[in-house]
C-alpha cells in the first residue's frame, strides 16, 4: 500500500550517476551480476530474475505483417508538425507508446523501441530529416532515393545550402582520387580512412564533390562497396565507425594485360604515380611510389585540362611531360 500511495517518478528525472562509481557499487552487491559490453560499458543482470530482455538491435521481427501494415498507415496519414517526432530511437518510442496506438496496446516500451528500429532499419517506414524522425516518404534517405535513380547531386531542401561549387566527381575521378587518398599521408594510418571524412578529401585536395546520388547510390558506404570500387577499397565496421580500407593487391588481370604490352613494372610505378601528382600535388615526385591501379587511367586523357580544373588557384600545377597523361594503349578500365 505504501508503494501503491507513492508518486510516480519519470526515469528522465533520475541524478546522473558516475558510471564508474555505479559499476563499482554493483560489482559489491551479491545480488547483481556485472558483464562487461566492448570495454566502455557494462550490463548488470539479477541472479533471481531470468535475463529476458528484447535485443534493440536484433533483425528479426516477431512482428505481425497487420502491425507493420497499421503503421504504415499511421503514419502515412501525419501532416505538417505532427509528422515530426523525435530523433532518438528512445524518445521516438516514448512519443508513441503515450499516444495511446491501438496496434501498440500490450507493448512494452522495449518492444516499441525494437519496432521503432526495425521501421527505420528494415521497413522503410520512418526515416530522418535535420534530425528528427518522420514518415519516410518525407525523409532525407527516400529523396536521395528518388536522386540516386536520377543520378543527380542530392541538395537537402530542410536547409540552407549553396548549390555545389565543385564539380560532380565521375566514376573515372572517383577511383583516381580514391586511390590516391588511401595512398597518401593524410589519415592517421596510410590506407584506412573514415567514411566520414572522404567527401571532405575530395573537396579540400582535388576540388570535386563526391556526390553519392550522382553516382547511382543513396548512401555513401554504399557507393564505396560498389563493384567498380572493389580494387581499391572496401569498407569495414572499427568499433563504432566506418572505415574505408585499401585494397591489398592490384587486380591480377591488370598486371597481367600491363606485360602484355611490354610495359615493365618500374614503369607502372612511375607511371602510377605520376597520375596521382597530377590530381593534386605541389609538384612532380622523383621518388619512385607503390603502383595505382591501371585501371583508374582513362580519367586522365578524358579530362585533358583536370589540373586547370581541380588544383587551387594558388597551387595550379605546370604541364606534364609530353605524352605523360595518357594510358598506354588497350590498358583501359574494362
């Protein structure tokens, strides 16, 4: 009766707590069992209570088809503000397990959370626009959808953006400049660079905007696990980011075709390199360097003019030796 008569408290009003000191009171209570989760955090679980609990992340759904059907509905039918809900996936799911929904009765928020997931994740029922979450159809990922089919640059029409002052990389460019970045030493580690930082790279050191859409790819990962990309890079999950990760080898089949020409491998590394002083550096290199792929050649003789183009005013590099832009013949990219 006591605790029946006490207020009820909202877990947003709780004392933010030192996790270390909290993590240290329950290792000393015999009651809790403590497990450590990727270093940094840690679950505490009861010894009398059964550890049932629903995994946010899980891609499963135990969902019922009318569920999903229901909330389509739901949310096809918001209009102006009420189509904005919070971005956080607890938050979102707090808003709609206080508004009552039918189809959520008997819910308990966890599950609403896993819902609220899979909507996002797997369903295409919500999405995000300048941080809040709303029906995909009105979301950032739907209309770079609809510009990926197009092949256009995406421009968000939520904010204030200058339209593009550089231009749109090609596929050819793309995979030169690629290349030379994870070549080059200007991340942390030669060969690994966050996916978070390549749009800045192509635009600080060659002048181009890498514009996924324009390429035929909604999301930028995507685009960089593209088939035509796969002799460069892949891209790989480190803790809580996205990296893009330098091939290993040049593809056989390039090599191989580079001999057939009579081409030496001295060549290809002199030749290789050349291309990638000409997408942007102060000046020609006389140190040999690690071969690019040949593949990333036929931008070069496609754009004649690329240093006039991509070099900064202050910076713009003088003509190449005679001859030295184009490919040596039948070593294209296909």
């Amino acid at each position: 009766r006591a605790a029946a008569s006490q207020p009820t408290c909202d877990v947003d009003d709780a004392p933010m707590v030192e996790p270390k000191n909290l993590q240290r009171i329950c290792r000393s209570c015999p009651a809790l069992i403590v497990q450590e989760v990727d270093g940094n955090e840690f679950t505490v679980l009861s010894f009398d209570a059964p550890p049932v609990f629903v995994d946010l992340t899980s891609p499963l759904d135990p969902y019922p088809p009318m569920l999903w059907s229901a909330l389509a509905s739901y949310f096809g039918s918001l209009r102006g503000k009420d189509a904005l809900l919070p971005g956080g996936r607890y938050a979102c799911a707090q808003a709609l397990a206080s508004k009552g929904l039918p189809w959520l009765t008997g819910r308990s928020l966890g599950e609403v959370c896993h819902i609220v997931q899979l909507a996002v994740s797997q369903k295409k029922v919500l999405g995000y626009t300048d941080g809040n979450m709303v029906p995909y159809g009105h979301s950032e990922e739907s209309m770079k959808e609809q510009c990926a089919a197009w092949q256009q640059p995406f421009l968000n029409p939520m904010k204030k953006q200058e339209p593009v002052s550089y231009p749109v990389a090609s596929w050819e460019e793309t995979r030169a400049c690629l290349s030379a970045i994870l070549r080059s030493g200007c991340c942390a580690e030669v060969g690994i660079i966050a996916v978070s930082n390549v749009k800045r790279l192509f635009s600080s050191r060659f002048g181009l905007d890498l514009s996924e859409t324009a390429l035929g790819h909604s999301r930028l990962s995507e685009l960089l696990e593209d088939p035509r990309l796969r002799d460069i890079c892949s891209v790989q999950v480190r803790g809580i980011g996205q990296f893009v990760i330098k091939a290993a080898t040049r593809l056989p089949s390039v090599v191989a075709r580079a001999h057939a020409h009579g081409l030496p491998h001295s060549a290809l590394e002199s030749t290789s390199h050349l291309q990638e002083t000409w997408y942007g550096h102060a000046r020609w290199a006389a140190q040999p360097q690690p071969p690019m792929p040949l593949a990333t050649f036929p931008c070069l003789s496609a754009r004649p003019a690329c240093t006039a183009l991509l070099a900064p005013p202050q910076s713009r590099l003088p003509s190449p030796p005679l001859g030295a832009h184009a490919p040596p013949p039948g070593l294209d990219a296909h």
